[in-house]
C-alpha cells in the first residue's frame, strides 16, 4: 500500500498541560519570509516525518478539553477526554501503522486506522473534529473554513522558536500562530469568532512531535467563546 501522508488525510484542514512551553525572551518572531530561520508552518506540522522518533509498541496519550461561554452552547457541553495512538512498525523505517481510540464512551469518534504513516495523524484529527463543530455553528461551509485555515498556515502564520518542558528537560521546539479569518471578507459572518487563534507547539525531542495544538476565541469583552486544546501527556500509557 502506498504511504499516505498527514497532507493527503487533511479534510480541513490546555487541559492541565503536561509539557508546557515558554518562547525564550529574546527569540525573534520570523515568518515564511525567513526561511533561513524558521520552517514553513505548514510543511512543519504536515510534511514531516514526525513518527519517525515513535519506537513501535508504542502508546500516545493526548488530552482534550473544550470550553465554550456562548449563550445556549452550540459547541455543546464543556469536553474532557482523551485521544490514543497504537503504534505500529510501518513498512519504511519512519512509517507506521497507527490504530486510534478518538474519545471515549458517547464522544467516540471514527478514526483510523491508519497504515505507513511517515506524520501524526492526531493533528488532522483535532483539526477535522474541529472543522466539523465550527461549520455547524457557523452554519458554513466546511470547505471554505478549510481553505482558510489551510491558506494561513501556508501564508500567514507566525513561527517562533521556543523551548519546550518534557520530562524534566528544556528542549527546542517551534510555536506556530495564526488567525486564518481576522481579514476574511466572510467575517461578518463568523458570530465573533474570526478573531479564533490557532496555537500549535512542536519539538523533535517529544515522540510523535506534537506538545499542544489551541484554538481560542474571545469576544470585545474577554468572555471566551472557544477555547479547545489538545496537549501530549508523556506520563501516560
């Protein structure tokens, strides 16, 4: 079977952190115009061969949480759940073959498997889990949302270097930013959340190289109308 890559999944597309991040004080915000600095934001999360540092035999625990304050709840009650990766040897030394349990109990959510995947696939879940909640709220077009977020992070979006705790240890990872709908034409439309701000953290030194992924909105006022996070859990099985 031919390898199938995180970008050809793509469909758009913090819980008590267990590795948090902290940008060094003098680390310079640089663009897609640097790239002698920094990588692509979406070759970064996309192209990359990020299991390739997962041994097989391997579990992956994300935690998820999602928050809303908008009247009546369109995005529903506040979440708390997990997402696990089985993994598998693949048929290339940086592939694998990932089974996934996407929630639990009644917020069980089809997934996978998925057979020689070089990327992690637990970022295109949370963004396509996302896409579909977002698009009914909006009452929109999951296409064009897709689009839009897919445009920014190839165009758009902020990468900066940090540094990430993982078991102890400071390591060097990337923060990516973007906010696909601050200037969208659509705006008007997006109840108050084309302000959303999307937050991805990754590092090369945590298995599966995802840290975190936040997508937050707030309105004029600071009331929260999304707040949605995943973060690795490296002390779980």
């Amino acid at each position: 079977m031919k390898p199938v890559t995180i970008a050809a999944l793509l469909v758009l597309a913090t819980a008590p952190a267990q590795a948090q991040t902290t940008p060094p004080a003098d680390a310079p915000a640089v663009t897609k115009a640097n790239t002698a600095t920094a990588p692509n934001a979406s070759d970064l999360l996309f192209e990359q061969p990020q299991m390739k540092n997962v041994a097989p035999g391997t579990r992956l625990t994300y935690d998820y949480v999602r928050r809303s304050g908008i009247s009546k709840g369109p995005f529903g009650p506040p979440m708390d759940d997990t997402i696990k990766l089985g993994i598998e040897p693949g048929a290339t030394p940086d592939s694998r073959n990932i089974n996934v349990q996407m929630f639990s109990g009644g917020n069980r959510f089809p997934a996978g498997p998925f057979e020689d995947m070089p990327g992690n696939p637990v970022m295109t879940l949370f963004l396509e889990h996302h896409l579909i909640d977002l698009a009914r709220v909006l009452s929109a077009n999951p296409r064009y949302i897709k689009n839009a977020i897919r445009k920014s992070l190839r165009e758009n979006a902020t990468v900066t270097a940090t540094q990430v705790d993982y078991k102890g240890a400071k390591v060097s990872g990337w923060r990516i930013e973007t906010q696909p709908f601050v200037d969208d034409k659509m705006k008007e439309r997006m109840r108050g959340l084309e302000n959303l701000k999307y937050i991805f953290v990754t590092s090369d030194a945590v298995p599966g190289e995802l840290v975190s992924i936040e997508a937050q909105s707030k309105n004029a006022e600071g009331g929260e109308l999304l707040q949605e996070n995943l973060t690795y859990d490296p002390n779980a099985g």
